[in-house]
C-alpha cells in the first residue's frame, strides 16, 4: 500500500457508493466506557450512506443491541485485525500489542507526535503493515484549532477529582458515573472549605470544564492563560491549595513547577490535577512526577511530612462521565466521518503529520 497517495476519494471507500467503511473497535484498556460513535449518530452515519461495523465490548456504556437497532454490522471484539483493508478503524485509546504489522487506516488519539513513550514502535508498526495514523488529537483546522475534542469533561472531571480529594470525599477505586451524581458530590463538599484553586489553561475547552466543576463545588479559582503562564509567577503557584493543569500544548515549554519547588518551605499547594498527562512526553510542563495514576489508585504521594503534595494523573479522565462525554465527542466527529477518503483538509492535514512524524523518527512508510 502506498500511504503517500493520500486520502483520494474513493480511496478506502465503498467502491459502488464512493462512501467510506467504517469499523468501531472494542476498546482493550478496561477502565474505558466510552465510545468515539454513539448509536444515534452511526444510525445517521448508516443513513447517509455510509457502512458502519461494530465491535461488541464487555465495558462499553452504550450497549451492542442499541447499534445493531441503528442498522450496524456487529462483530467480535477485535476482530478488526482480519478486516478488509477498506475499513477505517475508529477507536479511542491505545491499540493491543499484536498485530506487530498495522495495515489499516486507524482514526484514534495514537500520542506519537510529541516523544511519548512507546512512538516509535506504533510507528514501525503502521510502517510493517503499511498503515495509517490518523491522529484525532491532530484533526484541526487550518489555524490549527482542535475540531473534536474530549478537553470540557476531561477538565470537569480532573477538577471535580482534585476537590472531592482535597475535601477527603474520594472513593477509590473509581466508578463512571453521571454529571448530575458529581454535581451532587462537589456540592457536599462545602464551600465553607473553599480551597485556594488555580486552573492554568483557564480559557480553554478544557478550563472551561475544569471551572464549572469548581463552581458546582462553590470555588471560583485563579485562572491563568497565555499571559501568566509565559510570565510564570511560581511564588504565586504555590500559595493555592489546588492546582489544575489543563494546558494543551505541542511543543516544549519551560516547566511549571520542578521537584525544586516541591521543597520550598513556604509551598502551601497540597493537591495537582494533571489534566493534560504529558508525563513521558517532551511537552511535559510538570516534571514533578515519573507515571501516571489510575482509577484503582487515583492519587500519589509525591511529597510527606507536615507539607504533604498529591498527584493525580489520569490519562482518560473523560471516562468517568462515559455518556455525557462520548455523546459531545461523537456529535462533534460525525461530520468528520462523512468526510472520510475525501480531500478534505483537516484529514489531509492529519495525513501529512503522520508522514512528518514517521520521516522525523527515520520510519519509512
């Protein structure tokens, strides 16, 4: 296969109706609820036109007889590897280890593009195979604005997280559940408490998340954008009580906070929210800490004694709200569905990251 050809119409496309074939797979990771295609929407998909295969999953919120309702193909989960190689496969998170040669067109977030952990072996992968990345976290348009994002509830729920943490109201090992159940929860946890918050990337979609879960718990935090944050005032960082980081970036940028200021005998910060997850990235603007967490362990003890710090670090924080998540995302790609094996800009552009990113590592496609 010649990846260089690009997304020509028809190319991975019903050959009699010139309309892509898509294949949503099961997700391998276990704490992974949502889907990147509801029912309501791949019903809209099938009635455009456009042939929709579903895997069934153990975990998935929405369940397999509400897409077989919509008119979808249902097969087994991970049966995706021995798919005609005119299918789009549409999933989420990380792939399973095998196949070792990767020879579809996958549309998922594959984090390979700013020296991850694990990059260069997905990208030897797709290379064997003579596959195809097309990264959703890169889907933008031509001003480089992200067109599908989960960024609003990954926000509200690390927010959410970080003060039911801080208030002593958090449950592990974790559980998806509802906005309204976490609402209910935030406005227990008594304003009266009211913990000095700053969300940096306050101004985002993802800010904009992370300060309405602050608001359901009656905290109206700092917010820093652009301006703090390339004029840092770190003294000012440390004397909050909650830090949420939901700064999304693709290139390096000086630290925020470095394992030296952990040790500053006048830091009153006891809780971070890492919302953005770069940890083994070179984007990384928290350097405080090696791994991320999990729903089984929410929380790490970064630092002990009469100033305790906490980290929590989870890499698919939209998860614990699995529908209200998933519905917002999957709305937001549906136009970009139809779109598939056109040239249509924002998938061109996807498709030229992929081929800079393989020639940047020395992986031929």
């Amino acid at each position: 296969m010649d990846n260089h050809q690009g997304l020509k119409a028809g190319a991975n496309t019903d050959a009699m109706t010139n309309k892509p074939r898509l294949w949503m797979r099961h997700e391998v990771r276990r704490t992974e609820r949502r889907a990147p295609i509801v029912p309501a929407d791949a019903r809209l998909l099938i009635e455009a036109g456009i042939a929709v295969t579903v895997e069934d999953s153990p975990q998935r919120l929405f369940p397999i007889s509400d897409y077989a309702s919509a008119g979808c193909r249902i097969t087994e989960p991970g049966s995706w590897v021995g798919a005609p190689g005119d299918e789009y496969i549409i999933g989420l998170k990380e792939l399973p280890d095998v196949p070792a040669a990767l020879i579809h067109r996958h549309v998922f977030f594959g984090h390979v593009y700013k020296g991850q952990g694990g990059a260069r072996q997905l990208l030897h992968r797709f290379a064997a195979g003579g596959g195809t990345l097309l990264d959703l976290e890169y889907l933008a348009d031509s001003r480089g604005h992200r067109l599908v994002a989960f960024g609003y509830w990954a926000g509200f729920a690390g927010a959410a997280l970080a003060v039911l943490h801080h208030s002593g109201r958090l449950d592990s090992p974790l559980q998806p559940l509802s906005k309204e159940f976490l609402d209910q929860a935030l406005d227990q946890t008594g304003a009266a408490a009211s913990p000095r918050t700053l969300v940096i990337g306050a101004f985002g979609r993802c800010g904009s998340g992370a300060r309405d879960a602050l608001a359901a718990a009656g905290i109206t935090p700092t917010g820093w954008g652009l301006e703090e944050t390339r004029h840092l005032d770190r003294a000012a960082l440390l004397q909050h009580d909650i830090l949420i980081n939901a700064v999304h970036t693709t290139e390096p940028e000086s630290p925020f906070l470095t394992q030296m200021d952990l040790d500053d005998p006048t830091r009153r910060l006891a809780v971070v929210c890492d919302v953005t997850c770069d940890v083994t990235s070179d984007c990384n603007v928290l350097p405080i800490y090696d791994g991320t967490t999990s729903w089984r362990a929410p929380v790490r003890r970064l630092r002990h004694g009469p100033r305790p710090l906490d980290i929590i670090a989870i890499d698919n924080l939209p998860s614990l709200l699995p529908r209200e998540a998933s519905v917002a995302f999957s709305a937001d790609l549906l136009p970009h569905l139809k779109s598939l094996g056109s040239s249509a800009p924002p998938w061109q552009r996807c498709l030229r990251t992929f081929h800079a990113a393989c020639d940047c590592v020395g992986v031929g496609t």
